[in-house]
DNA sequence: TTTAGTACACTTTTT
DNA sequence: GTGTACTAAA
C-alpha cells in the first residue's frame, strides 16, 4: 500500500473532535477509514470495541474488515471493532434491547423484507377493498414508507398536505393497519429497525448510555447517503442525546472521542431512498469546530477519465466546487470509446467484443458492464454466454430472493416466531398439503374477528372444529410439523440440523422431488445450497438467528466477487468499486436519465451524480454506448441519446461505431478524422490493444456474416436486420452495393432529408427497389415508415 | 383443491 | 420479454 498524502495523513491522525472528510472518488476514503482505525488502535491505544464503523452496505462493512483485519498488528487484536451497516447495527441493538421499549415486541422478532412487506400491504388492500389499478401495494407501500422515515403517525398521514385526497386517505387507512399488523406479528420492517432502534435510544437513557460509553470513535462512511433516521441514530451515540436537544459541546467533550464522517455530496445517489445531502452541508453547523478536509487527489483513474467525470459534474447546480487530479504516472490514458449500435442487441455484441478483445490481450483485466436497470442485463448475459465469457452478475434475484430458499426461511421465522402472519401465510400450504384457499378464506375472517394471529386462530379453530375435518386434519399436520421445528430450536440443535428438518421435515424437499422437473431439480440444488450456507454459518458460530437476519439483510449487492474478470451490475451497486476497463450502457434519454427522473431538476442531478459515479470507476478505459432503438416492456421504440453525452467534451472520444453516428460527430470537423481513426482501427489494428485480436477482420468475415447478410437480403423480417453497426459484415462480404436495392442513400444509417420532417436516420430497410419500405427515425417526430418511390428524400 | 393456461402489469435505483 | 394473478377445468 502506498503511503498516505498529507491531507490523508490528517484525516487518520484527527482523533479527537468532530471531522469532516469530503473524499472525491478515488481518493482513497477507504483506505483513509482503515488506517484510521488501525491508527485508533495501535498508536492511540484505543481498545477496538470502543470503535464504530459505519457503512451503508455489507460489502463495504466487509471489505473494510478485512482491510483491517490485514493492517493490523495481531497482538493488538484482542478485540474486533464493530464495522457494521447501519440496519445490523440496528437489528443488533434492538435483538439486546428492544424488550425495555415496552411496546410489546420481543427479542425474537422477525424482519419483513420488502417482499414481505408487499405480501402484508396486498393482504389489507384486499381486506379493506381496495381494489384498482390506480393504486398498488408497491405505490401504497413507497407511500408509507416515506412517511415513516418522515415520522408522519397513520393518523396524520390523511390530513398532509392542503386537502385531504381519497388517494391519501385510503393510504392512510392501508398505513394504520399495515403498522398494526406488524406490531402484532412481532415483525419489524427495513423502516422500523432504524426508526425503532432510534426510538429506544432516545426513551431509554440507559440504553443510550451504554452505546454512548462504549462507542468513543464513531465513523460514517458515504455520508452523503444518509437520511434524517440514520443521521439521529449517529447523533444518539456519538452525542449521547438527539439531535434536536441543541448542540452539545461541553468543553471537555470530546476528550478522547470522534465523530468522523466521510462522504461526496457528487455522489449523493439515494435521495430516493431518503437521503439527504443537506446533512452533510449541514454538519459543520451542527458541530461546531468541525474540522474539514478536502480529499481531491484521486490515484484511481486516468486524466481523461477524470476530466470526463469532471466536466459532467460541472453541470450541476447543487454541488460544492471539487475537482479530482490524477496521479502523474497514471498519464492521460485511453479516449472514450463511443459507440452508437442499433439496436440493444447490437449493443451488447459491441461489449462482448470488446471484452473478448482486452481478455485476449491482458486475461486477467477486470472489466464491468454498468447498466441503469437491471431489466438490461439480460442481452449482456446472453450475448456473454453466446461466447464463452464467464462472467458475474449483481443484482436481480438474489439468492435469498428465490421462492424456495424464502419458503425455507419462512419455516424458520415461524418457529422462532410464530406470530409471523406472513410467514405462516407463505408456507402453509407450500408444498400443497390440501389447505386451500377456502380454509384460508374461513381462517382470515376468523382471524379479523378473533383480533390474534394466524397461528393462534388456526390453534383455535382446530380446536372449536370451526372448518372440515379434512382440513382439520391438514392444520394439525401443519401446526405440529411448525411445533417440531419450534422444539428443535428451543432445545438449541445446531443450526445445520434446523435447516435441514426445515426442508425435510416438512414434505418441501419430498414434494420437489417428486415434481421431476428441470425447474424442480434447480429449486432443489438451491435448497442443498441454502443448507450449505447454514453449515457455513454453524461453524462461523451463528445462531438460528443471526442465520435469518442475514437473508433478510443481505443486499444484491453483496453477491460481488473482486477477482470475477467480467461484472454485470447497476451503476448504484456499482458504488464504491473500481475496474480498469467500464462499460456504461445504454446512455439514452428516458432509461440514462431515467424517465421517472426527467420532470425535476433534483433528480436530474442526481442522475447526473449517477453518471459521475459511473465515470469515476473506470481506471483505465471507458466506454460509452448507446443503442438506437430498444424493446421496451416487449416493443420496440426509439430511441433519443442521452444529454450527458453532450456533455462530455468530444476531444476525450473516439467514436467507433462503424457508420455515422450521433454526438455530432458528423458535423465536427473532427468527424473525418473519428471515423477514419474508427475505420482504420477495424481493419489496420494501429493500436496495441488491436493486435493479436481477430475482432475486426475474422468474426466478421466468418460465415455467419455472410448467411446474415443473404438474411437480410430475402428481406425476411426485422430481427434479422443488420444493423449499420453490423454493415462491416456486409462490408467484408464485398457486397456493399447490392446490400440494398434501393440506392445507397437508403441504406440502414444513411442521413436523409424529408421536406416535412427534416433530417432523419434510416434505420431499417425492408424489400428492395422503389417498393422498398423504409423506417426513418426524425427527431422531435419520432419514427416513421415509408414506401420508397412515394417519398422523396435527399441525402443530408 | 389443485393445476394448467391465459391475461396482465410491469421496470428505476436498495438496506 | 417475464413473472404473477386470476380463471376455468380436472
């Protein structure tokens, strides 16, 4: 590791006092975290469980762990400090505490993740009748949970705001008894673990004290990303009083104590979420004599990286000026790759290519897609395997997120807590055990009147004999199944054990085998993989629980390998990374920005600080690109280039898409000479990374090129449209000129001119000669198809 | 009660 | 294109 700039060397030797760093990308913020701590330990002979770090995901809390674990002296490692994000630290103070809240919940509580959450708010939506398209459980549900972290009571919720909608009040009918239902079921949210562990802190000062005594040193990683909840949370322990009680700064106060937080307002990229950039601008205010030190040198990325992530972030209004220098040695580096493809499919082949391309030339070059959605990763996927490439994927469905790794856990939950209504509603009839709907139907109208949980309600009406004998009997084989595994727990098995008697015991696994399906031999592998994780987790010396609020607690996110050569993630997971080579993809208005995003100026911005954040991994080599049109929920539309890609100064780029393309290279002077540099690296490889690679030349001239291009001469259809990106195919073919009948000035790509639409774009060609269709994309009109003799065009 | 088939709604971003 | 929710039939 390479030693610490001044500024850096600051940072870690502030230890006492309230500090401030405002750390660029790349600038080392975690290596600044670790030395710091490692400093905390070893030359300030602090204690280590007398320190807390705080992180946003269990992938930074790891990282930092290890990072730390390796720094460290091991005769000073008698302790661990606590590296945590802030909702285990949460669960962790709650799990010891929570009974002293007197508000009814216990120890063993359960976490509602977010489908659980849904599962609930569809559950009382359909309850309390509502029942429209105006109104879903995942809008009602964003609804309440931005009102929680605003502390809005259900009560109030009805009455915000100038008039009381019936959007609104039916919210807040959902909201009060959504509240209800998790109270009762012993169940926390993702909200409520924050909101309540802020609570407890605030009305039990023991509680308080003890976290306030014991955490000396606190630090906050990517402050900017806090919101109002996590930021009181903070304050409660590092303060020892909340926030609003003024500031406390006694003298004498910060003697041998911290508060460190480190963050990027540029990189502020989950106000969605409700974070809130202004408790970062605020905090020299509400810490008075906070010392500040700007972090800007950054050792991660190129100049031409650096200036492309920098003159992005200039066109932001809410900012404080920052600019990131690179390192000398780290030179001016690649241009930008550009390339405009035709289609998402077209797009995808570009990366692949060029991934294949670097793997060839340095195998173990790290490189990253960087997609908005995770909806896009699907082509590059396809398009990766197509080849051969291994990669990793991010995101999406999670391991934990799987219907029968969840069923599993849900048995779990239930028999460490049986008043987990949704849980119970999830397994009872998984695998089918003949209690169908009916006997639901007839168990939740009880339930409502009864005012208990699902279980005690089934209890009951097993004993009153209140349904069928039949399904009597399917309830009491329930209950007795969910009481075994309750046993199990109470007489303390090992954790392995409790997992399998979950997945054997209950007919699950029995009932997938005898499914005999490919689908059912996959759930079934998943599941010996649920159970291989609880015989890791055993010998990490987890207990059942801590086992369960890790499902519940583990991010996409976390499924990141460092050594995978090849990652497919979103620029949000991709936070805090780096790789050599990135690709960001799929820079269109509507997905980069985000449509959702396009009708205020604030969350412009902070796409915008998304695309600096995408920039600013990159250390060696971008990529930018972009496809001209996209099947959007199934349908094809056109597409408009992003504005950040105006934004970026043409002299960083080189374009390489193979015809003319968009960002104005064409009206630049510069244009011959992109184009022609483009040109000459497909067929002259003038550059090293070039080389050895059969990219250009080879693929193309396979036979698959040529049977493409007699595809498209039949005229057979879109999907078999080359595009202009794939013209090199027809190039190579030597059959540029028949490539369509209709005279060059109609081929895919060509600019034309129309007297009522203006320029345009061809971008697809069907048939040939003067009844040759054409479909011509005219900004500002959209795409339009015409029958070639009837038009007249020129060329532009 | 279960299952198979079809309509449908859906896509930001995540702890 | 895809996963889920509802409906009709076994």
């Amino acid at each position: 590791m390479m030693n610490l700039n001044p500024k850096q060397q600051e940072a870690v030797e502030t230890i006492e006092g309230s500090l401030l760093v405002l750390a660029g990308a790349g600038s080392g913020k975690t290596r600044v975290i670790t030395h710091r701590i490692v400093h905390l330990i070893e030359q300030a002979g602090v204690p280590p469980w007398k320190i807390l770090a705080v992180t946003f995901t269990n992938k930074a809390a790891g990282e930092m762990k290890s990072r730390v674990e390796a720094t460290l002296d091991s005769e000073l490692r008698t302790s661990s400090p606590l590296i945590s994000t802030f909702h285990s630290l949460c669960v962790r103070i709650l799990r010891r505490n929570v009974e002293s809240l007197n508000a009814g919940y216990t120890r063993n509580f359960t976490i509602y993740d977010q489908d659980d959450q849904v599962r609930l708010v569809r559950q009382i939506m359909k309850e309390l009748d509502i029942d429209d398209k105006s109104l879903t459980a995942r809008q009602a549900l964003g609804a309440i949970s931005s009102a929680k972290n605003r502390g809005t009571l259900p009560a109030a919720y009805a009455n915000q705001g100038e008039h009381v909608t019936e959007r609104n009040e039916r919210i807040a009918r959902i909201f009060k008894l959504y509240e209800e239902r998790l109270k009762k079921a012993n169940a926390f949210d993702f909200d409520d673990l924050l909101i309540r562990a802020v609570e407890l802190l605030r009305r039990v000062p023991e509680v308080r004290q003890y976290y306030h005594d014991r955490f000396r040193h606190v630090m906050i990683d990517e402050f900017q990303d806090t919101n109002g909840i996590q930021y009181d949370l903070a304050h409660l322990i590092a303060v020892g009083s909340a926030r609003k009680d003024g500031a406390v700064n006694p003298a004498g106060f910060w003697h041998e104590r911290s508060l460190c937080v480190v963050g990027d307002i540029d990189q502020s990229i989950y106000s969605f979420r409700g974070s809130d950039f202004n408790i970062i601008l605020g905090f020299q205010h509400d810490f008075a004599g906070t010392k500040i030190i700007k972090l800007e040198q950054n050792y991660r990325s190129t100049q031409t990286i650096l200036d492309a992530a920098n003159k992005i972030i200039e066109c932001n209004r809410q900012r404080l000026p920052k600019t990131l220098y690179a390192t000398e040695e780290l030179g001016q580096g690649e241009k930008i790759g550009y390339y405009q493809a035709y289609d998402a499919e077209g797009e995808a082949r570009f990366v692949t290519d060029r991934i294949a391309d670097h793997q060839r030339q340095t195998p173990d070059l790290r490189s990253v897609v960087l997609y908005r959605t995770n909806a896009q990763s699907r082509l590059f996927e396809e398009a990766l395997r197509r080849r051969g490439i291994a990669y990793n994927i991010v995101g999406g469905f999670s391991f934990y997120d799987r219907a029968e790794v969840k069923d599993i856990i849900a048995y779990l939950k239930l028999a460490m807590n049986p008043r987990d209504d949704i849980a119970m509603a999830r397994v009872i009839n998984s695998p089918p055990r003949g209690i169908g709907k009916t006997t639901i139907d007839v168990l939740q109208s009880k339930q409502r009147d009864l005012g208990v949980s699902l279980w005690e309600t089934v209890e009951l009406a097993v004993a009153n004999r209140a349904v069928g004998p039949r399904a009597t009997s399917a309830l009491e084989g329930f209950t007795h199944i969910i009481k075994g595994l309750g046993d199990r727990v109470v007489e303390a098995q090992p954790l392995s054990e409790i997992v399998r008697a979950a997945t054997l015991d209950t007919g699950y696994v029995r009932s997938l085998e005898e499914e005999k399906t490919v689908e059912a031999e996959g759930r079934l592998l998943n599941i010996e993989e649920l159970v291989t994780a609880a015989v890791e987790a055993e010998e990490h010396g987890e207990s059942l629980q801590d086992f369960i609020d890790h499902a519940a607690l583990v991010s996409d996110t976390d499924q990141y390998k460092a050594d995978a050569r090849v990652t497919l993630m979103t620029m949000h997971s991709a936070k805090g990374l780096e790789f050599p080579i990135v690709f960001i993809v799929g820079t269109e208005e509507g997905l980069f920005p985000h449509s959702r995003a396009l009708a205020s100026e604030e969350d412009l911005e902070e796409e915008r600080r998304l695309c600096y954040v995408a920039i600013t991994r990159a250390q060696q080599q971008l990529y930018i690109t972009h496809a001209m049109q996209r099947r959007i929920f199934g349908e094809e539309d056109v597409t408009e280039p992003s504005r950040f890609l105006n934004e970026l100064p043409l002299e960083l780029m080189q374009n390489l898409s193979s015809g003319p393309s968009w960002l104005g290279f064409a009206e630049r002077p510069e244009t011959r000479h992109n184009r022609e540099a483009a040109a000459a690296m497909r067929s002259e490889s003038p550059r090293p990374v070039k080389k050895t690679s059969n990219y250009a030349g080879k693929t193309y001239n396979s036979v698959e090129g040529v049977r493409e291009f007699f595809k498209r001469r039949s005229g057979s259809g879109a999907e078999t449209q080359p595009s202009r990106t794939e013209r090199p195919k027809s190039r190579e073919a030597g059959a540029d000129s028949a490539a369509s009948g209709s005279g060059s000035q109609f081929r895919v790509g060509a600019r034309v001119k129309h007297e009522k639409y203006g320029t345009g774009v061809v971008l697809r060609t069907e048939g040939a000669g003067e009844d040759a269709k054409l479909t011509i994309s005219f900004p500002g009109y959209g795409q339009k198809k015409f029958v070639a003799k009837f038009v007249s065009l020129e060329k532009a």
